[in-house]
C-alpha cells in the first residue's frame, strides 16, 4: 500500500466500517463497502451515519436493507394479526424495530423468541417448564411465525419443532433471509409441515441461456454464473457484490488512465503528521459512481446518497399439506 491505492474496498460489520469510513473522509480515498453478515444471518441495518458536506467518501456497494418493510407488506397482504417472531443468536434484533413499532401501532398481537444454539435443549426445556395448558397455547402462538436466521438454523429449528410435534398441518411459517440459494430451499421445504413462504434476494437473469455469463463486453466464469454449476449455488451474495466491486473499480482504473489530469494515486502512509489528503480523490470517486456496470447482481450503480437502489426480492410458496414432494412456486 505505500505505492498507493485508488480505493478502500472492504467486506466487513458495521462497527469496522466506521472506522474504515473516517479514514477515506479523511484522506478523500473511495471506499466501497459490502455490509458482510454474521454466518448467514440476516443483516440489519448498520445505521452508518452519512455527512451532508462534500467530504464523504464511503459508497455501498449492497443495497440498504428492506426487511422492515418488506415483512410488514407480507404480513399485510396474509392479514396476520397474530403471529410469533424467531430470531437466532447472531441477528440483531434491533433490526426490525421499526416494523414491531408499526406493527403494534396496528394492533397486532407479536410475541418474540431467541432460538438458542441448543435448539433440541430449548424444546425439551418447554415441556418441562410448561403446563399443558401452557403448551396448547403456545402451539396456538406457533399457527403463525417468522423466522429470522441463517438457513442452516432454520432448517434445525424446523425439524426439532416438526419432531416435537409443536406445530400442525394448518400452520404456516415464514422465512425472510437474503442468504438463501436452492438448495436450502428445498431442504426448507422437505422439513416443514402446512404453508411455508420464504423470501430471499434474487438477481436478474439474462432471458438468453446462451447469454448467462455474459454481461456487457465481459465474459464471466460459469462456475459464477451457471445455476447448474454447484459452486455458483453455494456462493454467498456478499462475494457477488465483491465480485462486481472488482469489476467497476477496475472500469474507473481504465477511464482515469485516460484522464489527463490524473493525480497518481494515494499514499496510506498516512500516520505521519505531514500526510496531506488525496487530490485526485473526489475525481476517483466521481468516476466511480458513474461508471456503472452490469455484472453477477445485475447493474451496479448509486444513488446521489451513496447507496445502491437496485435490489429484488423472491417470494417462494407452498401450499398447506404434509408431502414432502410438494413444489415451491413464486
């Protein structure tokens, strides 16, 4: 890094992220932030404060996060006006303040719950502790849940409540997790009983198979882009926004060689006293923002705020029934 950099690209939580932000502000380096989550948990958001002057540097590369707003209009469309929210251990909680403040503006009846790591500890713990009339009570609360976690989590807590017999065939579940591929999907499906929704990030797909891995002028690798290929079903979404990260940075890097007013590139020996800010800064950063390009999370570009304001949502189904073969559909 003392030969000089064009631009801070980091994949890391919220409270890193600050103090990566203060240090481009600072030296007027871009910085591209991809939010990463904790084991697959869903992300909340981080709340990251932004200036309104001309010296904030720091772009997010992942969309804001929509949870709130998303659950709510789900929520909404079922009527549910009763209903239990599961969250695992990793899931800040905090994350969907907002929607449990609207939705006890509405009057809705919402009861929460921490799934514990020792999710089969945690269920037996209810029958020893609960009268039966306790419980009877809480498989009517379990008619109706959401479920905020990371999949392998999910798939557990299913499977541990389905084998307790704590929920019946009339029940009906949902989902909500970014960090989804197809495989999860199905095993989701397999393990429950009654309605199951999931809802997760999609991308847009070319509507051309032969043009799958195609994307303006570039070529990218099937094992990234085929569906088929098994590494492309098991990579996280945060590594496809790295991924395209790469791919912008490396289009601004080609645009400014052709800049005759190109100011070499900053120096991170920036502890010293006499370590002055970057002036070719803002212009990198510009050059970024505007150089918007089409890669594995569809078009990749920002918001006068810094954000990305491109993000699409699934939603998956079932129907109500016990076999284990029934299908899923949008």
């Amino acid at each position: 890094m003392n030969h000089g950099i064009l631009a801070l690209v980091s994949s890391i939580g919220c409270t890193s992220a600050g103090s990566l932000q203060s240090l481009a502000d600072a030296m007027h380096i871009p910085h591209l932030f991809i939010q990463r989550s904790t084991a697959g948990t869903p992300r909340s958001g981080c709340g990251t404060t932004r200036s309104n002057r001309n010296d904030d540097y720091t772009l997010f590369v992942r969309p804001p996060v929509y949870i709130n707003d998303v659950i709510l209009r789900v929520v909404t469309e079922y009527a549910w006006q009763k209903f239990i929210i599961f969250y695992d251990s990793e899931y800040d909680i905090r994350g969907i303040q907002e929607f449990l403040d609207k939705v006890s503006q509405q009057g809705m009846d919402v009861a929460l719950q921490k799934v514990e790591n020792n999710i089969n500890k945690m269920i037996t713990g209810l029958f020893t502790t609960m009268r039966i009339e306790e419980l009877n009570r809480y498989r009517d609360t379990l008619r109706r849940a959401i479920l905020v976690m990371n999949p392998s989590t999910a798939k557990s807590f299913i499977a541990e409540v389905v084998e307790a017999n704590l929920v019946a065939f009339d029940c009906h579940w949902i989902i909500i997790n970014e960090e989804i591929n197809d495989g999860d999907v199905q095993d989701l499906v397999r393990k429950s009983i009654g309605r199951l929704t999931i809802i997760r990030q999609s991308f847009p797909v070319p509507q051309n198979i032969s043009q799958r891995c195609f994307r303006g002028n570039h070529r990218i690798s099937s094992s990234l882009c085929d569906p088929k290929d098994p590494f492309s079903q098991n990579m996280e979404i945060t590594n496809l926004y790295i991924y395209d990260t790469v791919l912008l940075l490396a289009n601004a890097f080609h645009k400014k060689l052709e800049d005759r007013k190109w100011h070499s590139m900053a120096s991170l020996t920036c502890i010293r006293k006499n370590s002055k800010p970057w002036q070719g800064g803002r212009s990198m950063l510009d050059t970024i923002k505007k150089g918007g390009v089409n890669g594995l999370t569809g078009d990749l570009e920002f918001a006068d705020n810094g954000g990305n304001p491109n993000v699409l949502f699934e939603i998956l189904g079932t129907n109500y029934g016990e076999e284990l073969s029934r299908g899923i559909r949008k």
